[in-house]
C-alpha cells in the first residue's frame, strides 16, 4: 500500500474533507496519514457535541477494537520477556475459569489473540464454548479479556497501568487512555446514530455488565494521532517487540475468511501480505486503521457516528492505492 501523492493536499484542500463527512452522515473525525513510518498529517473535522462544538486536536474518540492491536502488542513484549507462554493454556497460566466446558482448559494465549477460542463475543457465565479451540476464527472480545485477565493476574498490575509504563509513556502517545477519568469526560466526545442523535456519552466508567473497563477488547480512549504514534513505532520497529516476535505477530495464524488471515491481534490480507489493519465498532464510534510494513505507510480514521465506517473506506480509497470495499468490507460487515 502507498500513500497517494496528493493525499496531504487532499486533506488541506478547503473543504473537501467537510463535504465527504456530511456525504457520510458523520457528525465528526480524525485522521492520521502515515508516510515511511512517520506522521505526516493529523486532522480534525466536524462536531462533537449536539451544541456544535467542533472536533479539535485533543478530542478523544472511543477507539473500540482497536484497542486490541495495542493489546496484542502488549501480550508480546510480555510474552518476550518470558512472563507466559503463547502455547499454555491460559487457566494453566493463572487466568480464571470462566466455563465449565472442559475445552475452556484447553484455550491458549494463541488461541485468544487469533479469534480461535471458541468463545462468544460477549456472554454471561458461566461461558458457552462455540467450538473446539483452535477448530476455526469467530470473533470474540472475551477471549481479550480473558488474557488481560491472566495477565493482570502474572504481573500485579492492571491493564491501565501496563500500557502507561509500556506505550503511552515511552511513546508519547497523548492523550490515550484504556479508563475513564474526569480529564477523559471533559475532552470526550459524544457518539451520534446515522440521524445525527446523540447515542453515547461517557461520563462514568464503566464497572459493570460483560465488558468493565479497562478493557484490551474495546475501551482505548485516543485521538487519532495519539493511536498512530504507536502505529509508528511498530513500523520502524521501535515498539520494544523484537524482529522475531514482530514476524510471529504478522504472519497468518488463522483463516479467516473473504481473503483474510489473522495474526496475532491484526487483520491481514492474502492479496497483499505486508498489509496490516483493524476496525472498531462501538455504538456511536466506528474506525479504521491501514499499515503496510514495507512502504511504511498507513492511515487512521476515528469517527462519532454509527456507520461511520463507510467514511473510513471511503477515505482509504482516496488516500492510498487501496479498494478498502474489496479487501476490507464484505468481511468487516459479517465478523461481529
């Protein structure tokens, strides 16, 4: 993937990136554009309130499932430290039991960060199991959570304070965020349905339900030039992962399906396999993140809008060299 040439002139040109947003229906975003490993461009558009108040440079967007590429690579620099095994089964490990369907014992760290642990998505305990692990991809943010949960366990320390000493601190990725704080509910912004009504506001953090926070599966509060600094590291190799896990990370672990393989926490393409993406879905915040480990170059958007998605495509199609509908969007839409 290459950025195109005029992607910068794009983005600055007067209103360009304004009519694309409200082709779209999207109330607000960010976008960071990446070129040789180095940000280039961030940019802000639209609202992030229903009073009018426009997006600005530090406006925290709720990242989603992106939260579990910066998980992924937290899992890794542990697992190079020799904190666990990618191939123990997590309960062996000190992860809690969570089903009483004896495969649960079987689950590993693997398992986990490629979809293939049988688990729902999300569910009560005590938790079905889908399938065997290991047997096919199904995605599933318990499976996440499942592992932050024996890593928490193995290292004494919570999952905000391991991504404050290992990415946001070392990396300079301010603001980001995996809890919510006051400083987070006075810079957050409100997520929007597809008619433009608010359907989200963060004013608490949220302790309950299936998914508490911090969460590796959903719960990155970032703007997107704070999540693309951790995009940049991992690319010019400065992540603290070493080369030999980095290759373990982006090398296909699993079929997923519409031409897609999955890593270790990352999309993968067939069609072009030094590409590397996510998506995030949360009601009333959709996003999109594009690298490719040759070139260097990459591209994030974060929305407030339900269905935001299709800017974020549409976006990549101008931006880069890439048709985001045929590589990204046929399995994007069926995953969850």
């Amino acid at each position: 993937m290459h950025l195109s040439e005029n992607a910068s002139a794009l983005l600055s040109e007067s209103g360009w990136l304004e009519g694309l947003v409200r082709e779209h229906h999207v109330q607000g975003c960010g976008i960071a554009v990446i070129r040789e490993g180095s940000l280039i461009l961030h940019r802000t558009c639209g609202i992030q309130s229903e009073n009018g108040e426009m997006v600005e440079e530090d406006t925290l967007f709720e990242c989603a499932s992106l939260t579990k590429t910066l998980f992924a690579a937290l899992a890794m620099k542990l697992m190079q430290q020799g904190l666990f095994s990618l191939d123990e089964p997590v309960v062996a490990q000190g992860g809690p039991v969570w089903s009483d369907d004896p495969g649960f014992s079987r689950i590993t760290p693997r398992h986990c960060l490629t979809h293939s642990s049988g688990l729902p998505n999300w569910d009560d305990t005590p938790l079905p199991l889908l399938f065997n692990p290991g047997e096919r991809f199904s995605y599933s943010g318990e499976g996440f959570f499942l592992l932050q949960r024996m890593i928490e366990a193995r290292t004494g320390m919570t999952l905000d304070a391991l991504m404050e000493q290992h990415f946001f601190h070392p990396l300079s990725m301010h603001p980001a965020f995996v809890c919510w704080t006051p400083w987070i509910g006075a810079h957050f912004s409100k997520g929007f349905d597809r008619e433009g009504r608010v359907c989200k506001i963060r004013d608490r953090r949220r302790t309950s339900g299936h998914a508490p926070e911090p969460n590796a599966a959903w719960s990155l509060y970032a703007t997107a030039a704070s999540y693309a600094a951790f995009l940049c590291a991992l690319l010019k190799g400065d992540a603290g992962i070493c080369p030999e896990m980095m290759e373990e990370m982006f090398s296909p672990q699993i079929q997923a399906g519409y031409g897609i393989a999955w890593g270790l926490g990352f999309g993968l393409s067939e069609e072009k396999p030094d590409l590397f993406w996510h998506w995030g879905d949360n009601a009333g915040f959709e996003s999109l993140m594009v690298c490719d480990r040759k070139t260097g170059d990459g591209i994030v958007v974060l929305t407030n809008t339900d269905e935001g998605l299709m800017l974020c495509e549409d976006l990549v199609n101008h931006l880069t060299d890439l048709d985001a509908e045929k590589l990204l969007h046929a399995f994007i839409t069926g995953a969850e």
